[in-house]
C-alpha cells in the first residue's frame, strides 16, 4: 500500500546540500565538558552534494546506496531522518523514506559535507512529509547531529560563535573561491586534541565585511591550520602552491584549502595556473552563496 504521504509534490526531485567555507575560524577557550569555543564566518558556495528521497511504505528509513566507510548506523543522512520523524510524532507515525545521495565533497574536507547533507534531509522532509517545523526548531534538532548542521539550516552566511551554533546572518561581498582538495582525510576530534592548537585566540566583535575580501584582512586566519599542516603534509604543500596565486586558507578542520577572487575570470584563470603547477591536485571552482538554495523551505519562528 502507497503511504498517504507519498502523494505530495517534491518526491524524487534532487534536493541541494551545498559546501561551506569558514573565511576565518578562531578557537578562543573551551568549555568545562571539553566543546571548544569558536568564533568563524561561514559562507555556502555553488557546489555539493544532492539528495533524492522516496517515500517507502514499510516505515523504514534507509539510504538508496552504500557509502563506503560509512555504516548506516552512523550515516548522518538516516539519524536526521529518523530524529525529524520522531520530533514529530504521531504526526509522522509509519513514514519511510530512502534517501540517495549523489556524493560530490570529500569526506573529511572541511566543507561541511556530512553536516550539509543532514540539514538538507531536515528541510526536505520537513516539507515531504507536511511537518511544517520552523527554522528555529530544525536548527535545534541540527545541533543534535553536529555542531556545524544548524548553519545549513538557518540559511545564510553567517558570524558564529559558541561551538558554532549561536548564528548572526552577515554581508558579504561577491567572491569566486577556488577549492582544492588534497588527497588527505582529516579526523576532526584528533585536530582539536593536538598540542599545536592555541585555545586563546581574543574574541573579535561581528568584523565589517561590507568592503574588501575577507582572506585579504589582517588579523583573521584559521587556528586549526598549524596542527593539520604538521599532520598532513599534503595539505601544507596544497596551501603553498595556491598562496602563490592568491590568499588562500584552510576551511574548518580541513583538508580543503581555498583561494578568494573578485570575480569568476580570475578565480578560473588561478585553477588554470594550479592545473600546471599540480596536475594531481583536485580543484574546482565555485560562487559564493549569501543564501542557501533551500533557504525558503521554511519560516523563521517567531
């Protein structure tokens, strides 16, 4: 029998989850339960992931392919899935889904991936299955999957502090990002635990990013770079090459780097000049996003 819930529109269309950058990221203490405290601008570009969801009508929630190195168990896709349905309730009693991920960010990058991916099936289903939550609601259920999935949710570049989940939107100028993505997988907690990292980074108020490029302002810059760069060399060396053709950074915990440019020309004709100095480096190119594609799913509480 086809559940009830299978008849709305926006079953089987591809549902964007988009990368993220951080274009500064500051570690300034810890807390008592060992969360660090953070303070970084997150801004979504043109390129990601993308999620397809069929309703089934057997209420199990799966995934329409394996990943490989990732159980179900732990796949961040079906815990979203399964903690909407149960915010729900009776509501949402019996619906299944699978979910089919077109996998297009590394794991392990820096770019959000896994977090972009769950906040995507929350504004989705949200809507598929006629839940209806608000913004504020499915960014508190995001903080229950990870720090960084409520910035996804709430849909705008953003200022964030705490762990990241206190979120203020912010201006941005226009920016084309060339990302490159060293062959390395970065565990997140082991960056976070490394001698190198400095907890006391001072706390800035919101900075003005109404003018001039944010890699090119002083005093900004990533605190977790120094610890990834002496554990992977990979992406110290990725790092270098793009300095030498503009500003560049690591995003998040890494191992993707980025350069800024002003305008698309010059950002392709930088992936041009890195093709020649490391053919072996993946890279691409990629608009930055004020709004998140998925942005009007749904109302802000108020």
């Amino acid at each position: 029998m086809q559940c009830e819930h299978s008849s709305r529109a926006g079953w089987g269309q591809a549902f964007f989850a988009p990368a993220k950058l951080n274009l500064f990221l500051h570690v300034t203490g810890r807390r008592a339960d060992g969360y660090h405290l953070l303070q970084t601008v997150f801004r979504f570009v043109d390129h990601g992931d993308w999620l397809r969801f069929s309703p089934r009508a057997d209420g199990e929630i799966r995934r329409g392919q394996d990943i490989p190195g990732v159980p179900e168990d732990t796949d961040l896709c079906l815990r979203a899935a399964k903690l909407l349905r149960e915010a729900a309730g009776s509501q949402c009693a019996g619906f299944g889904v699978t979910i089919t991920l077109d996998k297009r960010l590394p794991m392990g990058g820096g770019l959000g991936g896994g977090s972009s991916d769950a906040a995507t099936v929350l504004l989705a289903l949200n809507v598929l299955w006629g839940i209806h939550f608000p913004r504020e609601k499915l960014q508190a259920l995001g903080l229950q999957l990870g720090a960084d999935v409520p910035v996804f949710v709430f849909g705008r570049a953003a200022f964030a502090e705490g762990v990241g989940e206190q979120l203020a939107p912010i201006d941005l100028p226009p920016a084309w990002y060339l990302v490159a993505e060293p062959a390395a997988h970065v565990a997140t907690a082991k960056i976070f635990a490394s001698s190198r990292l400095t907890r006391d980074t001072k706390i800035i108020t919101m900075p003005d990013f109404s003018a001039g490029l944010p890699l090119q302002k002083p005093g900004l810059r990533n605190d977790l770079q120094a610890a990834v760069c002496e554990l992977k060399p990979q992406v110290e060396k990725a790092l270098a090459v793009l300095s030498e053709l503009g500003p560049a950074r690591m995003s998040g915990s890494g191992a993707c780097v980025f350069a800024e440019f002003a305008d698309e020309a010059l950002a392709l004709q930088a992936l041009a000049a890195l093709q020649e100095r490391a053919p072996a480096l993946r890279a691409w190119v990629a608009k930055g996003l004020d709004i998140h594609p998925l942005h009007a799913l749904c109302a802000l509480q108020k």
